[in-house]
C-alpha cells in the first residue's frame, strides 16, 4: 500500500493496524545524520517510507510544520541533575503530540489538493491528542473533524484547549464515559466499511503509521547528541510513543533501553514484568492523558513479538473474550524494555523533589517518567521524555511544589472563551448519527 493511501486510511479495513512492510537498517546512515537540525533530519527519515511524495514537497510540509514551535531546536535536551529531559511541549497546544500532528496536517493537506474530494477525522483522546489534532487541521480546506474525549476525564485545561476552538469545522464530543469507551467506539466505527467510506472517515490518532513514523524523529535526533547509548524513559499510556521508541531503535538508532512507565493503569507494566495482559479497572489519576487500559498500539508491538498475524489475531481473541491473554513462550517479553509503574504519591514526590533540588517543573505524566527512570541504573545517559508543558496540569503541579509555578501565556486567556462542546453517551450509534448529521457535505 503506497503511502498516502496508508495515511488516508488510518485504520485497516479488517479493522487491524498497518505497519511497513519491512523495517530498514539505517546505521549505516547515522554518522551523516549527526548535526542535521530536526526537520532536516526528520525529512531524512520520512523517505525512508514515502516513496510516493516528491521530497521538495515533503520539505515544505515539515518546514511548515516546525515553524509554528515556539523553540528553534523544536525539540530541545535539558539537563536535571543526572537526567536529561527531552522538552516536546512547544508546539501549539503544548504537548509532544504537537511533533506529529503538524506534520500529519499537513500531509492531508497535500494529498487533498492533489487528490481532490473531502476528510473527515474521527478521534479519541484521552487528553492531547484532541487539542493538538485540531491545531494540526483547523481551518484545512476539505477537512473537518470529530474528537471523542471523556466527559470529566481530562484536566481543564486540556478539554479548554479542545472546546474553545471556534472553528466550524471542529467538534468536541465529551462521553459520558472511559476513554477506553472512546477508543472501542472509533474502532467499532472504522470497522463499519460502508460508514467509513461514506463519509470519507480517516484517523489522527497514533494508529495512523505517519504518526508513528513522525515520533521515531525526537528519538534519533536525541540519541545522536551522544558518543553512548541512551535510555529514554517513555511515560505511557497508549503505546504510541514507546512504540516509535521500540522501532527507531530497531532502524539502527544508538538506543540502549526503553523505560516503559505507567501510572496506577498499569496494564502494560504488569505485561512486561510477567507477559500477562490483563485487563482491570480504569483509575483517574493526576496523569489522566495515561489513564488507559486497552492501549491500541500495543497490537503493533505484539505483532513483531508474536511473528505472525495469526498469532496476533489467537492472542487478542484471548484477551477479548476473557480480558485477559498471556504470552508463554519461555522468552522474555523484550530485554530492551524495562517496565515500572508509578503511584500518584510517588509522582506528586517527584514533582516536588526536582524542583526543590533543581527548580525544574515536571508535568505530571513527565514525572511519571522521572521517578520510573530513578529505578534503573544504565551505563549511558538517560533522557526522559518530556510529554506536555507543566502549566496544562497547574492545580497537581502547584500541590506538589506548594506555590504557583505552572503557567503559560497561550493557556491563560482559555479561560474567558466561549466553550462549544456536545455531550453523547458511550454509544455508537450516537456517535454516528452526530458524524451523518454534522459531516462536510
């Protein structure tokens, strides 16, 4: 399948999830990429895969995209202490999302004018997915979108961000549910082919492969800063983000281990430790863009650890029918990927601690990642991943500290905006028939 076609399809039509046919050594390569600035690099990578975008076009689109970060090194590596943080919160809404979201906007946007016809986006978010995919396609020619977010289960300032978009071709659908229910109603849409192609639905979320592809940059532009490799310390909720982790270092990137860190919705930390996937109750926490069980992305990685479709297939059959499969195959899950799950008192320390030892501000989903990272002592460096800016989650991040620390120009003024928002029940059918009604004609 060539590449815009892949884009535009987001989720296969059996309802799976698309990967590259194959994945490709790129060592050789690495000594050349080192030095290249971030979008240089990241049009290096992306042609590695799009064979069916002319690379002047490709430049444009991610030069574009970059210029609306609000830092010049797009990404840039601060040091804390013994850690180094990996700051992916300047873009628009202030979260890594934003790295993917502007380019894969601008994709859409391409293939639309070259192709013709409509998109309409189907979305779920359990917190920055929705307002960096709305940046990313707001006031796009052709383009509308529908995000799917639960109803009290993001912070304020998240759904803000999300519901105080004015522009016509956004809507915000809260459900009065988990954001495992969002997720479970964009799967069951997708997999109605007939809907799906009436109404020209595609998907932002990290299912669609450019999403991926698209996060696979930070890590090779961060661990080519070293002579070692390095460690990155992933908070993770949707697999996404550990999953373009997992693969740059499978293309070649100086990559020694991944820190997969969850908080109390520990589902995938506890698969990893023992190779039981094992289903439990959604938790709120104060790190809510992680609050997940069913994490989609997961498929991609089962895929490549199962060997084979069918066995991916038995597997999730499994654990459909039972909420619960397990993989006993005598080998370890994966060496590379180091599991630790984080407590709210634990993440709340930890905020507090950095900034008392070395007056940084760690979001909470960053801290997660921090105080998963303290528990391993690799002999490289250690880079975590800084997901979102600290003033999104500013009531846990002032608790933490004891004074106000966490603000941002772009978020205060969110407050005396008008909010256009339309709440449904956890239910398909309510969801498509707001998608039939509000859909671009």
């Amino acid at each position: 399948m060539p590449f815009q076609e892949a884009v535009m399809t987001g989720l296969a039509p059996d309802g799976g999830l698309l990967l590259p046919e194959s994945i490709p050594d790129l060592r050789g390569r690495l000594e050349g990429w080192r030095g290249l600035q971030f979008g240089d690099l990241a049009v290096e990578l992306f042609e590695e895969f799009v064979s069916d975008i002319p690379r002047d076009v490709l430049q444009g689109i991610v030069a574009k995209a970059f210029s609306a970060f609000r830092h010049e090194d797009v990404t840039p590596l601060v040091r804390v202490g013994d850690l180094h943080v990996l700051e992916l919160f300047h873009g628009p809404t202030l979260a890594f999302k934003d790295v993917a979201m502007q380019v894969l906007g601008g994709i859409f946007e391409h293939i639309l004018a070259y192709r013709g016809g409509r998109l309409n986006i189907l979305c779920a978010t359990s917190g920055d997915t929705g307002s960096a995919a709305i940046a990313g396609v707001r006031q796009r020619a052709n383009i509308r979108i529908f995000v799917l977010y639960p109803d009290g289960g993001t912070s304020a300032l998240q759904e803000r961000q999300m519901t105080t978009t004015p522009d016509a071709n956004v809507h915000c659908l809260a459900i009065e549910g988990s954001f495992d229910d969002c997720q479970r109603i964009v799967k069951s849409i997708f997999g109605d082919l007939e809907f799906k192609g009436r109404f020209d639905l595609g998907a932002v979320n990290s299912v669609n492969w450019a999403r991926v592809l698209a996060q696979t940059v930070y890590y090779f532009h961060t661990a080519l800063r070293f002579d070692k490799a390095v460690t990155f310390s992933v908070p993770t909720g949707n697999f996404g983000d550990i999953l373009a982790g997992y693969l740059a270092r499978a293309m070649g990137a100086p990559i020694d281990k991944l820190v997969l860190a969850t908080n109390s919705n520990d589902i995938l930390a506890r698969f990893f430790a023992t190779g039981v996937y094992s289903l439990g109750p959604v938790r709120r926490t104060i790190s809510p863009s992680m609050d997940i069980q069913v994490a989609s992305n997961f498929e991609r990685f089962l895929y490549y650890r199962l060997g084979s479709s069918e066995a991916l297939e038995a597997f999730m059959a499994d654990f459909s029918t039972n909420g619960a499969a397990s993989v006993e195959d005598g080998r370890p899950i994966d060496k590379s990927i180091l599991p630790a799950a984080v407590s709210e008192e634990e993440t709340m320390a930890t905020i507090g601690d950095v900034y008392a030892r070395h007056g940084y501000v760690l979001d909470p989903h960053t801290a997660v990642g921090v105080a998963a990272a303290r528990r391993f002592q690799p002999s490289g460096p250690v880079v975590c991943l800084a997901t979102a800016h600290p003033a999104k989650f500013p009531e846990s991040v002032h608790a933490a500290v004891g004074e106000d620390v966490a603000s941002h120009p772009a978020l205060e003024g969110l407050a005396d905006l008008p909010e256009r928002k339309t709440v449904l029940p956890p239910d398909v059918d309510a969801v498509k028939e707001f998608i039939a009604t509000h859909a671009s004609a």
